[in-house]
C-alpha cells in the first residue's frame, strides 16, 4: 500500500524496524518475532540496509520474503553510500516487479571494511539526491503503481550528527521534503521535548508532511549503548539513568525501567497526536508487545484506523 493510503487509513500509524539475519539461528528468531509482531497488525514495517549496502541482497530477500508470506507492508532502506545510478535503478526496478510500495532514502554510512572511502565516486551525495533520483524513477513509469514508490526520509530531532549547525540541518530537511519524500521517520530519542521541538521547527521551516517518532525500548544496558553508536549518539536523559542505575546489574530490572520509559514516551506522544510510533525493535517482539498492552494500544489503534478510513 503506498505511504499516503497507509496515512489516510490510519491517524496514528504505529510501524516496526527490522534488520536482515545473517545466519540460519538468526533467521529463525526473527521470523518467530515477526509471527508474534504480525498479530499486531502495524500500519508498516521496515528493513535496514548495511552501511555501504553491505546487507543489500538480505535486505532485498528479508522485504520480498515478507511481503511474499505475511500480511505485512514492508518498507525497504535504500542508501547512497557506494551506488551508483544504475545500481540504485536495478534495486528499485527489482522492488516494483515484486509489488513494494514504499522506500525510505537515506544517506548511509560509509563501509567499515573501507576507511577513508572516497564520496566523490557515489553518484548520489545527499540523502536528497537519492529523493530525486527515486522521483524521476516513479516519473518513468516502471512501477505497477502509477504514483510510483512513496518516499520516506529520515529526520533528527537531537540534531544530525554531521550538521552541528541546526538552521542548516533543516534546510537540509526541507530539500528532501522539496525533493519529493513523503513523510519523515525520526531516529530514536529518549525526550520527547527533542521531538516536540523538532516537529515545531518543521512547521516553521515549512516542511508539512507526517513526521513518524522513532521509538527504542531499552531492554539492556548494552543495546543501549549498541543503539547510540549507531545512531551516532543519543541523549539519553538524566531522570532514565538514574532509573537505570536503580535496577543496577538485574537484566529483569533493566528491561522493565526501559519499557516503562518507552510506554510513558507513547503515551505522551499519543496524547499530543503524534502522527506515528515507529519501534526499533532489534528483531525482538517482547518489549514492543508489552507496550502495547500497557496502552491498550492494539484496540486504540483498531479504533483509529476506522475512523481514519470513514474519513477518506
């Protein structure tokens, strides 16, 4: 289903993050969350591609495999790091003959295994360029959809790591949004003040399309820590390590502080009529579920989606 019907359908969508397996035992744990996610009915969810398209084949297998075999609409990362243009125009067509509807365009990280990589040889520089290369593929006429994919692109209410300069930062924003994305899904953040600052500072920049708020539950200290580096840092406030550092070394304890913060985030943000919720689940389905059961969220959610259908 393209983005823009999802959002008609739902006033709250509520999405997952998943990231390739890279091993049988992998595999098989994922897919036994996922069973457990699907019964959750989410607007979407999503597949994460590798720095450097390190994961571009599994991300590609893991998006065909769900859309394939679940009831689920996948939403495949595509990044510009180390692509070029007809690389980017394979994956997107292979995407369209399998009937995805959607992609969200990043910038990417550079590859681990290649330090110092040279940016001048990638055909896109900005996650922007990406956004109108995506466009112009939708222009052609190649995807079975005549409104072609539904562009997602990423947005950072703690500020992107790269841009210590937060007027650029939304400028930046704004030229992804012009470029063509349809909605925005933010990395993770611990504050919801982060998000509410972020959300206005889109309004007065102009920027008018949904913005998706991207959730972790903490369920251990190192995913935690795990989930900062790859985000390039997180703020991770006060009030949430002290309650950390009550739980001490009880791993049950830990997970129980997390998702309580996490459920208290929804909360807040479903009171102040977040567009969407999109968890990071680390191919777990535990805390997530609990979340929603603490919210009764899986029959709200069911509420709202009707409306937002009578609505259309």
């Amino acid at each position: 289903m393209h983005i823009n019907e999802i959002f008609a359908a739902d006033q709250t969508t509520v999405s997952f993050e998943f990231f390739p397996p890279k091993s049988q035992a992998e595999s098989e744990a994922l897919y036994a969350n996922i069973a457990l996610l699907e019964k959750l009915q989410p607007s979407f969810v999503s597949v994460t591609y590798g720095a450097g398209g390190s994961t571009r084949q599994l991300t590609h297998d893991l998006v065909v495999r769900l859309k394939q075999t679940t009831s689920l609409d996948p939403i495949p990362h595509l990044t510009c790091v180390c692509h070029n243009e007809q690389e980017v125009d394979d994956i997107l067509t292979k995407y369209a003959q399998a009937g995805i509807s959607n992609v969200l365009a990043l910038g990417g990280d550079p590859p681990r295994d290649l330090p110092g990589y040279d940016r001048t040889q990638d055909a896109f520089h900005h996650a922007a360029d990406l956004v109108g290369f995506v466009k112009r593929f939708n222009d052609g006429g190649t995807h079975p959809d005549p409104r072609g994919f539904g562009i997602g692109v990423a947005g950072f209410p703690e500020g992107h790591p790269s841009t210590p300069n937060r007027l650029d930062e939304m400028d930046f924003l704004k030229a992804k949004v012009d470029a063509g994305a349809d909605y925005i899904c933010t990395q993770l953040f611990f504050d919801n003040h982060d998000f509410y600052d972020f959300r206005e500072r889109c309004e007065l920049a102009g920027i008018h399309v949904p913005i998706i708020a991207g959730i972790m539950p903490i369920t251990t200290l190192s995913g935690m820590k795990r989930m900062a580096q790859l985000a390039l840092g997180a703020r991770v406030p006060a009030k949430l390590l002290r309650a950390l550092g009550r739980a001490g070394t009880d791993p049950e304890a830990v997970k129980r502080v997390g998702i309580h913060w996490a459920t208290e985030q929804c909360r807040d943000l479903l009171d102040s009529q977040v567009r969407g919720i999109h968890f990071y689940t680390l191919n777990r389905s535990d805390a997530t579920r609990q979340i929603y059961q603490n919210l009764g969220l899986a029959d709200s959610l069911a509420l709202r989606r009707t409306e937002g259908q009578a609505a259309v």
